[in-house]
C-alpha cells in the first residue's frame, strides 16, 4: 500500500476551506457535507499513516477502529 496520509490531509484541509467558502455565501447543506468529508478523509490520513487500510464512510465507525492509543 503506497502511504498517502499527506495527499488525505490536503484534500481534508481543502473540504474545509471550501466549506468556509460557502458557508459565508449562506449555502448550509454544503458546508456540512464538505465537513463531514474533511473529518473522514483526516480521519483516514490517520490510518493511512499507521499503514492500516480503512474501509467506510462512517467517521464514528473509523474512530473505532483506530488502536485504543489514538
């Protein structure tokens, strides 16, 4: 597996800026779902990071599975 937990971090920072973007422009419904894909994809970084595949949409479901020390 190539280790991309940069490439998730900059998507996930880019989500947040755009959701910024568009909350000051009165669009509610995007600012939060870029949210809660900014969360995922960060989320991931962490996995891609400990070299572990992550599967899932669910930010609650991924949290869970990271090891008991993150």
């Amino acid at each position: 597996m190539v280790e991309r937990s940069s490439d998730w971090l900059k998507q996930a920072k880019r989500d947040l800026e755009n959701a910024e973007y568009e909350l000051k422009g009165g669009y509610y419904e995007w600012p939060c779902f870029l949210s809660k894909q900014a969360a995922e994809k960060a989320v991931k970084a962490v996995f891609q990071k400990l070299r572990v595949e992550a599967f899932g949409h669910s930010v609650a479901g991924l949290l869970k599975r990271l090891p008991k020390r993150f």
